[in-house]
C-alpha cells in the first residue's frame, strides 16, 4: 500500500532550508570587526603617512581574515543537497554523494574518499561531557519506568538533524550528483593584497 506522500498524483514534500551556525563565533567577529574598524579609522585619521599606509594594509588583511573564521562559516541544509561554507572555501554536496556525517573533535562530512570539515558547527567537549552526566544521572533515576528524552550537545543534535534529512533524502532524483567546491576568492584576493603590502611596508 503506497503511502499518501508518495503519490504519483502529489509532488513531493518539500522542506525549508535550514542553517547552522555558531552564535559565539558570530559575536567574536562582530566585536573584533569593530575593534580593528576603530583601531583602522584612528591611525587614518590621526596618523602619518606610514602610519595610514600599514592601517589600510591591516584592514585589507584582517577585515577578511576575521570575516573567514568568525562570519561566514554555516551549513545550510535542505531536501537536495548539504551546503558547507567555511572559511575559504564553499561545498556543495546533493544529499547521494553523502556516506557519513561524524562528531568526534570536530563536525565532519564524507563524501567519496573526502572529508569536509563543518566550521560552523564546533563541538564542545565540555557540553557534551555534561549532556552524558545528565543521561546517565536521569537513566539512572527512572531505570524501569518510561524513558525519559535528555537533551543532547548542541553538536550531536545538529548531526542528527543531518543526518536524518540524509536519510530521507538521499535517494530522489534531485539530491543526485557531484560534490562542488569553490574557493572564496573574495575573501583570498584582499587578505593576499594586505598581507603582500604589509610585508612590504615592514621590510622598508
């Protein structure tokens, strides 16, 4: 008996995208943003000439650099395909070429004989030591009654979201292909000119 869902007569269920990303990381790069703008603006404006050229060449390589790691890291997820943003580089991966999704030390995905890293998704060992205590002391407190859900680390939930999204949608024709990687030139072009000119400007 074929399920209502797999009608012929319905398309196919569709779901929202969703997004990962590591509030702490955002906060970081928000305030070290505006430390380097203000540290930036002033040699600009009350510097000498040297002084105004090593600033621009600061902020051309650390506005980039700190927008990399602390910004634009997330993974976005939806019926098709995995899509992996890190620091230089982006990966899009359809939902077929995944194999695994693992949390060790860090978030990974593989795909092929590849493994990407998942930067915006960090594993905390601390939370996740604590969310074992907690499933152990409540396990132990019901043992013999009706389960009890203990919420997980925060990374271990976000793992399970994928995965289970993989697995529902590995097999449609949509999240068939290859595996994408493009590199972020408009986060390595200006963090190449800064660090050049910076060198430059120190080696004088």
């Amino acid at each position: 008996m074929t399920s209502p869902d797999n009608s012929p007569s319905r398309p196919a269920q569709t779901y929202a995208d969703r997004s990962y990303r590591s509030p702490a990381a955002l906060v970081c790069g928000v305030l070290l943003l505006a430390l380097l703008a203000w540290l930036g603006i002033d040699a600009l404006v009350n510097g000498v000439a040297r002084t105004r050229l090593l600033a621009v060449a600061g902020l051309l390589l650390g506005v980039p650099l700190i927008t990399a790691f602390t910004l634009r890291p997330v993974v976005r997820a939806n019926a098709e395909r995995l899509t992996v943003r890190n620091p230089f580089r982006t990966i899009t991966l359809p939902w077929g070429s995944v194999e695994d999704l693992r949390a060790s030390f860090s978030c990974e995905v593989f795909a092929g004989d590849k493994k990407y890293q998942l930067w915006s998704i960090p594993v905390s060992l601390r939370q996740r030591k604590r969310a074992n205590r907690r499933a152990a002391k409540v396990g132990a407190a019901v043992r013999g009654a009706e389960p009890v859900d203990v919420q997980r680390a925060s990374a271990d939930q976000s793992l399970d979201e994928l995965r289970e999204l993989r697995e529902r949608n590995a097999g449609r024709e949509e999240a068939q292909g290859a595996v994408a990687v493009r590199w972020s030139y408009e986060i390595l072009a200006p963090l190449a000119v800064g660090a050049v000119a910076l060198v430059v400007l120190l080696a004088l």
